[in-house]
C-alpha cells in the first residue's frame, strides 16, 4: 500500500484543493489532505474514504512550520506536493492595511515557502512541486495585497526550480483564472457578476478544469517539465478585444 506515489495538498477541504485530492486520487496516488479547520479536513478525509480512496488528513496551518513538518513526517513518503491553501480578501488599495497585507503574504506566499521547503526535504529524485498562483498576478483591481503574493509565488517557483534541479525535483505553477470556489463565492452578488463578466466564457471555471491542469505537472510522465507557469484561464490572460 505504501508503495503508492503519495500526494500532499493544502488548501484540500475545498475548492481548487478538493478537487485536485479528487483528480490525484482518481490517478492512483494515495492522498495527504491538509487544511487548516479540523472539521472540514475530517469531512474532506471521510468523502474520500467513502469513495475507497487511500487517503490521510492533517489540520494545519501553512504558516506553522512544526505543524507542516509534524503532518510530513507521519507520512512515509511524498513524491507531490500542490500548495492550494491561500486566501484572497477583495479590498480597496486606500484600505488595505499594514495587517492586511501582511496576512496575505504570509499564507499565499510564505506558507507556500514553508510548504515547498519542509517537502522537498523529503522528496527523492523525481519528486514534483506544484504551486499555485493566479492570473491575478497579470494585475487585478482592488486586490494590491494579493496580486502581489502572486507575483512573488511565481518568482519563488522559479527560484525553487533552479535550486531543486540538482536534486531532480520539478516545481511549476497553475496560475487559475476566475474559478467558482469558497473563495469567490464570498464575493457579493455585484462583484461576482462583475468579475464573471470580465471573463471570455462569462462564468467561473469550475475547480475540475483547474485540477486537470495540476494534475499534468503531477504527472512522472512531465517531470522533465519544470520553472513554468501554466495559466489556466479559459484565455483571459491573452487581453486584446472581441468575443
Ligand atoms: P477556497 O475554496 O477558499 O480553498 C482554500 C482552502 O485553503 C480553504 O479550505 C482555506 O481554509 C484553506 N486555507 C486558507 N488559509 C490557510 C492556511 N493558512 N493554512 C491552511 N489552509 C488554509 O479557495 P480556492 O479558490 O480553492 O483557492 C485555492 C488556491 O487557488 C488559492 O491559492 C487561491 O489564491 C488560488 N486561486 C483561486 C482562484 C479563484 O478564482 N478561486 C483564482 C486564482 C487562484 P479557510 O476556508 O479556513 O480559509
């Protein structure tokens, strides 16, 4: 049983995460569910089982390094690591504030570092690292805080490809455009409206089309893939006019 590829995900409860536990398991992995709310992990861990998926489940927080490297160390082994955890609060730039942006950082940014480091310790040659920006980081209003943690996870994904490729360790990004998830479903119905109309389908992607393009850089077979970001957008990030 052990002799499974082992997958880890943050961010799995929901979202972008669950639905790449789904995909990775329905691949044959055997899956390491990690979010930080015990109750929706548990219910995440209890999905899986139902459906006879080898799976695992850890509550913990991507910023605390003790609680990260205690959930890799239960685990025999990790040949994947997707880091979907992240947080994205709409605010005005006049509003953002020192706290604000520091939150945001420090989950989108530096617990993907956290994560990323704590399993590449543990990877073998052959190992892939996902992570996950954003279209956003093309630029985006009111979300100076978050565009900016996305930039720099893709600065830190390149950074990690070139210092990991000695080691064999792939690292790329999915960059998601608009994706119907707990996230955007805070938004009020006007700003969801807005953002769906900005996109050139209309409507939020579902997080399945998100996974399925994770699940590629998952792959052993595009391990010779690394230091890329894939934008999984449905175009929007090409600009320019029409339908
Ligand atoms: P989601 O449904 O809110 O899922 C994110 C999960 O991460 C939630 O369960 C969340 O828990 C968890 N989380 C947040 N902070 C954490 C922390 N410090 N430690 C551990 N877990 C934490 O959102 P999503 O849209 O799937 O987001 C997944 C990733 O995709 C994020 O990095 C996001 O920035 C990125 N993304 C999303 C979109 C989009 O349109 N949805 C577009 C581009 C990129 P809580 O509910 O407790 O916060």
């Amino acid at each position: 049983m052990m002799n499974k590829e082992t997958a880890f995900i943050t961010g799995a409860a929901s979202g972008i995460g669950r639905a790449t536990a789904r995909r990775l398991a329905e691949d044959g992995f055997r899956i390491v569910l990690i979010d930080r709310d015990r109750a929706l992990v548990d219910d995440a861990m209890a999905e899986f089982l139902r459906n006879g998926y080898e799976a695992a489940a850890h509550a913990a927080d991507v910023r605390d390094r003790a609680a990260i490297a205690a959930a890799f160390g239960a685990e025999a082994r990790i040949d994947v690591m997707v880091n979907a955890a992240g947080i994205g609060p709409m605010r005005a730039f006049h509003e953002i504030t020192d706290e604000d942006f520091r939150e945001v950082v420090d989950v989108n940014l530096l617990g993907t570092f956290v994560c990323c480091q704590e399993a590449a310790k543990r990877m073998r040659t052959g190992g892939r690292i996902i992570t996950i920006s954003s279209r956003a980081a093309l630029g985006a209003g009111n979300f100076a805080h978050y565009v900016a943690s996305k930039a720099g996870v893709i600065g830190l994904t390149r950074a990690m490809a070139i210092d990991l490729r000695r080691a064999g360790i792939s690292v790329n990004s999915i960059a998601p455009g608009f994706t119907d998830t707990g996230m955007t479903r805070q938004l009020s119905p006007e700003q969801h409206a807005a953002a769906s109309a900005l996109e050139p389908s209309g409507q939020p992607a579902d997080p399945s089309e998100i996974a399925n393009a994770i699940a590629f850089f998952a792959s052993p077979r595009t391990s010779f893939v690394t230091g890329q970001t894939l934008f999984v957008d449905g175009g929007k990030s090409l600009g320019g006019q029409g339908v």
